[in-house]
C-alpha cells in the first residue's frame, strides 16, 4: 500500500525466484498468493498487476532450453488463470535466457516486459546492451529495459546504449528502468554483488530522494516511460519519481498530500538557517556527507 500511495502504477507480484526449480512443491501456491496480493493493492487505486518470472537456476547448469522454458510457462499457467494485466521477465544476466523468457510469456497474447541485470559492458557472455535489447524486441518483448545490480548513474548509461541499438537496428519499443536504490559507481561487470557491502552494508551507499528526482528527469529525457527501482528502493523514492513527473502525468500521488516537494514544509521551521533550505536549488546541489570520516568513498572489489 505504500508504495501505490507513493505513487507506483504497477504492483508487481512478489514471484522472484517463485520457479519450481527454487521452491519446489510450494511454488504453485506462492505465485497464486503473490497476484492475489497484488491485485488486492492494485484495486485500491489505479494500478496494474504485472505477473514475474526471473532467471533459473537451472540455466546456469546445463542451458537445457525445454526445461528452463516449462519452468516459465508452469509460473506463466498461474498468472493467466489469475489474469494479470501485464508480464514482466526480469534479472536476466544472459541475453539466451530472457530471448527464452519472451517466447514463452508471449504466447500468453499478453504485453511482455524484460529487463536484464546488466551494466554497460552487457551481459555475462559479452553480449551488449545494444544487441541484447534488438534480441528481446525480435524475440515479441515490447518492453525492454535494466533492473537491479546497478545503480542509477549507470542504469541510465546502459539504457542508452539499449535505446542505440534498438534505432541501428530500426526496431522500436517502449523502454524500462528500474535502478537499484545505492550508488554503485565502483562496481565490476556484476554489479553491487561484487561490492565488499553486499547484502547487509550497503546503507552508506543509499541515494536520496533529491538523486532518484535526477534519476527521473534523465531518464524521461532519454525517453525512458517505465521508471521505477529495485533493491534499495523505499516508497518515499518512488514518491520522488511521481513528484518529478507530476507536470507529465498530471497530478500528484496521495503520498504527497502530507509532503511538501522540494523541502518546502522547511517554510515552518523555527530556524531561518533550516528555512533557507525549502527550495529546489539548495538539495539539487547539495553534496551529502556519509559521516564517516575513516570510510573511502569508493570500495575495492571482492571479485
């Protein structure tokens, strides 16, 4: 409920890794479970329930195409009985793999959405942003994008080397970005999972609402019209995106009605120094300190 009230058009089942290959017997009554919750939110305003698959674990043992596609079509079963409005295949670090995701899902007659977990030097294969995106249109995907592993700086760098390849290649389709909630500028072909934080030190590195207005503006400019986050996100992020947006989409998200954009609640503070700052000029300039006087500010990888 937070985050629709933040503004999200999209509740997305929480189905990541819900293939039987990852949970067997209860795969079936968590991805059931999963668009009923969903859509339970998604009718307490005016949002869309996306159904998820994302890659297996099986691919990266033996790359048997049949049974990595029956995993997507068993979860696939769950979602058109439930009758999600849209499909999204995302987390793919193989370009193979989301190719196989898309044929499947699209046989649903369903839009299908696919995003890879993949920095600017594209996947774990070689396979580049550019020449993935053209993969994933010509597979039927008519949503392309990033998510995850990244953060927004160099999601929206290899969204435009997507948004390139797609017009070499004269094919067109709506694009998607969906960065993690930390800045990751230091990170290697696999993203923050290689960072010495990862999972459970990563707060330091968390962007703050003024950077995820930024990260919303850029990647509108660049054409970008799903916009939205990944691990790291809170609701008050995805309340910045809806408040930058809000000249586009044309009002504000319920979420906004206690909340001042840009500071401007600073207006009532007893302090004219904390006034001064109810303005957008001063967060959009303003370089944040950690606090941590001893910490560097870019780490050494572990892999």
């Amino acid at each position: 409920m937070e985050f629709l009230r933040a503004g999200s058009n999209v509740m997305q089942t929480f189905t990541f890794s819900a293939s039987e290959d990852n949970m067997g017997s209860k795969w079936e009554d968590v991805n059931a479970a999963a668009c009923d919750l969903a859509r339970e939110v998604a009718g307490k305003g005016d949002a869309l329930v996306a159904g998820g698959i994302s890659q297996t674990s099986m691919y990266k043992h033996h790359k048997d195409e049949a049974r990595v596609k029956k995993l997507f079509q068993l979860q696939l079963e769950v979602f058109i009985r439930k009758n999600v409005d849209f499909l999204i295949a995302e987390y793919f670090e193989h370009a193979e793999e989301a190719v196989w995701a898309v044929e499947v899902l699209k046989e649903s007659g369903k839009p299908v959405a696919v995003t890879m977990c993949i920095g600017p030097d594209g996947d774990m294969c070689g396979v580049t942003p550019g020449e993935c995106a053209v993969k994933l249109v010509k597979a039927g995907a008519a949503i392309v994008g990033v998510n995850c592993r990244f953060g927004p700086s160099t999601s929206l760098k290899t969204m435009k080397l997507m948004k390139e390849g797609l017009q070499a290649a004269g094919l067109q389709a709506h694009l998607l970005v969906q960065s993690l909630g930390f800045h990751t500028p230091d990170c290697g072909k696999g993203g923050f999972v290689d960072l010495p934080e990862y999972p459970f030190g990563l707060e330091p590195r968390v962007a703050t609402r003024w950077d995820i207005q930024k990260y919303a503006r850029e990647a509108y400019n660049l054409g970008v019209r799903y916009i939205g986050g990944c691990c790291g996100f809170e609701p008050y992020h995805i309340r910045a995106i809806a408040e930058e947006l809000a000249p586009e989409r044309g009002f504000l998200p319920p979420a906004s009605e206690k909340h001042g954009s840009w500071g401007r609640g600073l207006n009532m503070h007893t302090k004219p120094w904390i006034r001064a700052r109810a303005r957008r000029e001063y967060w959009e300039n303003l370089l944040p300190a950690s606090g941590r006087p001893f910490c560097p500010s870019l780490s050494q990888l572990d892999a």
